[in-house]
C-alpha cells in the first residue's frame, strides 16, 4: 500500500506542477481559485481536467466528472494489478 501512496504523491506534484505551467489567459483564475482556497475547505475541492497518455501516444482528456472517475478507476485498478504481479 505504501508504494500506491508513494505513487499518488508523485503523480499529485506531476500534475500539480504540469497545470502550473499550463496556466493561461483562460485558465489564470481557476489556479487563483486554487491557491487561494484553504487546503481544508472542503467547498472548493474538485479534480482539473485529467489528461493520460494512452500506449498509442494519444491523450485522453477527462473533463467531465464522470470521464474523471472512470480514469481515476482504471489507473487504480491498474496500479493495483502491478503491485500485485510485482
């Protein structure tokens, strides 16, 4: 279990990081939104926009909450599986 947490953590800063440099015009006020928020308030909570590069080098957007979950599952379902195998 401590790999997959080790593993969200890591992915958490990725991606964090990776929306931080893609700030723009549009989306200045959402990461303002964001880092302005206290981390405790449970009303301003909510998953950006996913995007996971698939095995063909497409990526697969998830805008919709329910895209979200369905991606969210899978990666877990498939962190499970290695950890498993390994």
């Amino acid at each position: 279990m401590g790999h997959v947490c080790s593993m969200i953590e890591a992915t958490k800063k990725f991606t964090l990081g990776e929306f931080l440099e893609s700030v723009d015009e549009r989306t200045v006020w959402t990461a303002h939104w964001y880092a302005s928020g206290d981390p405790t308030d449970g009303g301003k909570a909510r998953v950006p926009t996913l995007r996971v590069k698939q095995t063909d080098g497409m990526v697969q957007v998830a805008e919709m909450n329910e895209e979200k979950g369905r991606l969210l599952q899978d990666a877990s379902s498939q962190a499970g599986q290695r950890e498993d195998s390994g």
